[in-house]
C-alpha cells in the first residue's frame, strides 16, 4: 500500500514538473527558519527598532515551498494557485495577529532580553 501511495505521489510530481519530496523538504525545513526570524522580528519590535528585514525574511521563508513549485512547475492548474493564493492569504493573517499579539505581550519599557 504505501508503495502504492508512493508510486501516485511520484507520478503527480512528474506530471507537474517537480519533485514532491523536494517539496515536502523545502515546506518542512523552512519551518524552525520561519520561526526564528519571527522571534527575530518580535525582539526587534519590542526594542523599538526597524522590523523590515526580519519581516522579509520571514515572507521568504514562509511561501518557499511555493517559490520552488512556481519555478519548476509545469501546467500546475489554475485551481491549485488559487488555493494556495487562499493558504498564504490565511497563513499570513494569521501570522501577522499572533506576531502582534507577541509583540503587545511585553510591558512598555522591557525589551524581553532577560
């Protein structure tokens, strides 16, 4: 069976130009990335400085995967860049009011570098 499944994943790839575990290893790894430039923007934040740089790196790593399916895709289906169009849009929404909230955790006048 999960030669099976395998075999359906490695076919979808092909079909589309791309290789679904580079995919998988590209979304996973930008994870623990992602998550410290936040850290990174939020303690720039609350010390009052610029956050612009942590912010697009932040960006970069969290649509990465798709950067890499838009390069090397094939005829990906329109529908599919909707979705994830609408995965970004929600994920970006979401990020942006946790990372304020992050932000606004943190009393006026510490910077959080206890």
């Amino acid at each position: 069976m999960l030669e099976t499944i395998n075999d359906w994943i490695l076919g979808l790839g092909a079909d589309y130009g791309v290789n679904p575990y580079i995919f998988a290893a590209i979304y996973i790894g930008a994870i623990p990335f992602f998550l410290a430039s936040i850290a990174w923007l939020v303690k720039r934040a609350r010390a009052g400085r610029s956050t612009v740089a942590p912010t697009m790196v932040a960006g970069f790593f969290f649509v990465s995967a798709y950067i890499y399916l838009a390069i090397f895709g094939q005829d990906i289906p329109v529908w599919v860049w909707i979705f994830l169009a609408a995965l970004i849009v929600y994920g970006a929404i979401t990020t942006i009011r946790d990372t304020r909230r992050k932000i606004a955790a943190t009393p006026a006048g510490e910077s959080g570098d206890s």
